[in-house]
C-alpha cells in the first residue's frame, strides 16, 4: 500500500444523508425501491422474450427424458 494511502476505502461511501443531490445512500428514494417508475420507483429495462423455436422445444424433452 502507499503511504498516506491506509485510511482510503475504494468504492465505499459514507451515507451522509439526503441532500439537494440526491436521497441518500441507493438508487430510489427510501419506501420507492419496489414502485413503479410512474408512482417514482426506478425503472428496470425487461429484454424481449426469445423466439421458441418447435425444434428446440422438442430437443429439450428429448433432453429431459419426456419424450420415449
């Protein structure tokens, strides 16, 4: 380690509270961490659902021992 470096804590924040900057320590404000964007809770991107393809669906009951 460096000298002059020991009282450092990479990556780590003190929680000082809200301020005209933020909520405080997290991404939502405190009781919003499971709202909707529209009632102020954060928004979390969903990917699209991948294509079934039949013949993968068939291969994976082959797989599974479903299909004799």
């Amino acid at each position: 380690m460096s000298p002059g470096k020991e009282g450092l804590n990479y990556g780590q924040r003190e929680d000082r509270g809200a301020s005209e900057f933020g909520y405080g320590s997290g991404l939502t404000p405190p009781g919003l961490e499971g709202a909707p964007p529209r009632l102020g809770g954060r928004y979390r991107a969903k990917p699209p659902r991948p294509p079934t393809d039949p013949a993968l669906v068939q291969l994976q009951r082959e797989l599974d021992g479903e299909d004799d």
